[in-house]
C-alpha cells in the first residue's frame, strides 16, 4: 500500500493506520478522512478483507476508518458511512467533504 500524500490533516490514498483516541478537548483530532477514487467490483479474498478490482475515472469518495468504515461496497457500510463515502463528482469536492469532516472531528 502507498503512503499516500498528508496535507492539511487529509490523507490521499490509503493508508493502513487509525486514530489514536484523543482526550476531550485536547484538541487533536480523532478523525482521518481521505479522498481517493470510487473503487469499484469488489470481492473478498480467502481471508474476508474486500478488495476492489478497478477504479472509477471521473467519480470520487471519502473514506474514514475512524467513523467504523470497514472498506468494501458501499452498500454493506452503514448509512452515516455511505453518505460521508459518496459518491462526489470531482476529486476537488471529496477533498472539500474531507476536510470539512476533519476539521469537525
């Protein structure tokens, strides 16, 4: 997996890492969200992980483990992860959904 590009408190593609908890009022934020492309024609391996077999050109999403996404398809994430995952209709609009969820976590 790449590192992916950290700026501005936003991730750009995938990372395999999490949060750690803050404290209340610390300050430090408890969510990392990340826009990357729509991944589309997902199936599980051997061991249950998803894995998606092709990106979307033009369509995007936002993806954040901190608020219980589990990757996958969309549809087998709850609602509150499907409306934050999208679909957006440019890379500038899930980077500003992205933010925007940073910044109120």
């Amino acid at each position: 997996m790449s590192g992916g590009d950290f700026a501005f408190g936003i991730r750009y593609g995938a990372l395999d890492a999490t949060a750690a908890v803050a404290g209340e009022g610390s300050g430090e934020h408890r969510h990392f969200p990340y826009a990357r492309r729509l991944l589309l024609d997902w199936h599980q391996d051997q061991d249950g992980k998803w894995i998606s077999a092709h990106e979307d050109e033009r369509r995007w999403e936002v993806f954040c483990r901190e608020c219980g996404d589990t990757d996958g398809p969309a549809e087998k994430q709850t609602e509150a992860v499907q409306r934050l995952r999208g679909p957006y209709p440019s890379e500038h609009k899930a980077k500003h959904v992205a933010t925007k969820h940073f910044d109120e976590h």
